[in-house]
C-alpha cells in the first residue's frame, strides 16, 4: 500500500463505495445515473448557510432540472422526534434521489426517515430486529463528513426515544444507501476533538469487530485494515488538520470498520458506550474511548493470536497497551469520574450494560461482576 490516497469504486452486497478528493462534485453524474427528477439533501446542520450545502443543490439542481428540498439536522444526537420531522419534509417531496452527508446523526436522520416514506407509522414502530420492511425506490447516497460512524455503509442506526433516555435500535437492508461517497475535502472542518472521538469510534468498531464471537474470514480482513489504517493516519489528521492523506485514508478505514462490523457485531465496549450517551450525554466516540481499553484488557486471555494482531495494528506489546497508547495520543485518555460521578451511578451503567445485546458477542463471557471491575478500571487513565 502506498501512501498516495488514489481514487477508486468498489462494489460490495449490491451497493457502491466511491472514493476520491473533491468527490462530492460527483452527485449530480450519480443523479443524472439515476435519471432523477426530485432530489431531496438531509445534512448536519452545521452546514446550513455554507458553500458546501450552496454547491451540492447546485450540482443536484443541475442534474434533475429542479431544486432539491434541504432539511437540516439538528445538533444533538438523532431522536423520533427529529427523524419524524426529516419524513415530513422528505415525503412532502417525494424524492427519487436522497443525499444524507454529514456525521452518523445526519446518516442515520435520513436512513430511518426514508424507511418510513415506504413504512408509514412512527419511528418507534420501525425499530428493532428481524422486521420485514417494504424498500423505497429512491437512490440513497449518503457522504460522511467525519472518519467514524461508518453509517453510509451499515444497515443499522440508532436514535433516543423523544423525551426519554431510551435508546432505540433500527437494522434493515432496506436501510443501507446504495453508494458511499468518501470525500476526505469535506471532512477538513472537523474540529480536532470531534477527529479524535469519531475516529476513536471507528477503532473501537475495527477491533471489536475482529476479535468478535461472530468474526469470520469475510470481516476479519475489512477490520484489520481498518486498524491499521487507523493507527498510522488517525493521529496524523488530529495533530495535521489539512493533510489530504489522513484525511482519506481514515474515512476509508471507517468505512472498512463498518462493513466488517455491519457482519460482526461489537463488544463490551458499545455495550458501555449506549448507555454512557443514553444517561450521561456521553458522546458515543468518547464513550467507546473510556471503554475500550478497559475492556481490551478483560478480553485480552480470550483473543488469542488475535490479541497480537491488534497490537502490532497499533503499534505496541498488547492490545490494551496500544488502544491506551492511541487514546493518549489522541488526548482522550480521560477518567470516567468526570462523567459519572457517583458509585450509584456507576453501577447504573454496569447494569445497563449488560443488557446490551453486544454482550453476546463479546470473545470472553462478562458477568455483572466483571462488568462493574471493567467500570472501575475505567475510571484510571492509563497514559501513554
């Protein structure tokens, strides 16, 4: 592998994944594929009032004749609510051509509401495993603008119950977007933190992936490319914004952490980090990144040669070492005491986290008991 991030397209369960910089200049060829005629853009609203947001209903405009409806996702993590709003305008449209482009909110906002245009009742009624959903015939494209979620590849999404602390779960087919369009230009206005916490999401997603109970010769090789994607690049594009290599290579790296995981399933990490967010307003990144090394060590004795995989992946003598020495580097080597502050609520979390479905999954078999010691251990950085 070079070092020169060249474009490429590659073809994965009927869906496309193009990468190349400056890539989103590439919608209004992908609409005019489509033959669309009503284009609709559900984006971060971070993006309102920008030059992106002006130059995609440009392009979009330009491809289909008309302008396409645009809904802004609001800041805070996904809720019914928020996906009941984006149905709204998607369906007062009637797209044939959705572009979903900003962090795993945003994805997940258009994944869940375009369900629902060929679905119709409630977000809550959609969630959930196992359900049987009619598909929409619109071209779904979704353009992660951060290295993380993996959303524009999964046929998942996850979103609160309005007023409540409820998570809630929605896994389709029917769901995943058609094509990925990895655009590492875009993800240039990243804050550093927010870098650094997505990015860590997407390690966490590599490595539970790979050492999961349901790993096979199929995901293993997306996961182990992801991590060492990830530990060579993710701190090059924390402490070098701009650089166009980091960029690109840790959105591709997300986006293999996804495939693998989209099969795999997860860990005790995700398990602790669903009800960090859903309680605490923990955000996911930073919960996997107080998570994961904590439950490294635990798992370790049962990951077998695959515990030294991840640590040369990464870069030193054991897993738990190399997830700490990244999570320093990337300084979010934090205690979990400034985020939840009691031994109440900490045995809270412990319980909650144990009826994570991702428990299952997890290579070694965790009791409540070592739940609460994975909790207490989180509460120590370790350092680089």
């Amino acid at each position: 592998m070079t070092n020169t991030c060249t474009p490429f397209t590659f073809v994965h369960s009927n869906r496309r994944i193009i990468s190349a910089w400056k890539g989103i200049d590439k919608l209004s060829d992908l609409a005019r594929e489509a033959k669309a005629t009503s284009a609709a853009v559900v984006m971060d609203a971070f993006f309102e009032n920008t030059e992106v947001a002006a130059h995609i209903c440009q392009l979009l405009h330009d491809a289909t004749g008309s302008t396409p409806a645009v809904h802004f996702v609001p800041a805070h993590e996904p809720d019914t609510a928020t996906i009941e709003a984006c149905r709204d305008v998607l369906a007062a449209c009637s797209p044939d051509f959705i572009v979903a482009l900003g962090g795993g909110s945003a994805m997940d906002t258009a994944k869940v509401a375009r369900l629902l245009l060929a679905n119709p009742g409630t977000a809550e009624s959609v969630s959930g495993f196992g359900k049987f959903f009619k598909p929409h015939a619109s071209v779904l494209v979704a353009v992660p603008t951060t290295a993380g979620t993996g959303s524009e590849v999964s046929e998942s999404a996850v979103a609160g119950k309005a007023g409540s602390d409820i998570k809630l779960i929605f896994r389709s087919p029917e769901m995943t977007p058609h094509i990925a369009l990895l655009d590492g230009s875009l993800s240039l206005s990243a804050p550093a933190k927010v870098t650094a916490a997505s990015g860590y999401d997407a390690v966490t997603h590599a490595v539970e992936a790979y050492v999961s109970k349901a790993a096979s010769v199929m995901s293993d090789p997306f996961a182990e490319s992801a991590m060492r994607l990830l530990g060579k690049w993710l701190p090059v594009a924390y402490k070098e914004p701009s650089h166009q290599d980091a960029r690109s290579w840790c959105l591709i790296a997300s986006c293999q952490a996804a495939i693998a995981f989209n099969s795999a399933n997860l860990g005790l990490a995700h398990a602790l980090a669903a009800p960090l967010g859903a309680l605490y307003h923990v955000p996911h990144g930073l919960g996997n990144a107080l998570a994961l090394p904590a439950v490294a060590a635990f798992n370790e004795a049962a990951m077998g040669p695959k515990a030294a995989v991840v640590a040369h992946a990464l870069g030193a003598m054991s897993a738990a070492a190399a997830l700490s020495k990244l999570r320093w580097q990337l300084d979010l080597d934090l205690s979990l005491d400034g985020f939840v502050t009691t031994d109440e609520a900490r045995e809270q979390l412990a319980q909650a986290a144990m009826k994570s479905g991702q428990v299952r999954m997890n290579p070694r078999l965790a009791t409540i008991d070592d739940m609460r010691g994975i909790v207490a251990a989180m509460r120590t950085p370790t350092g680089g």
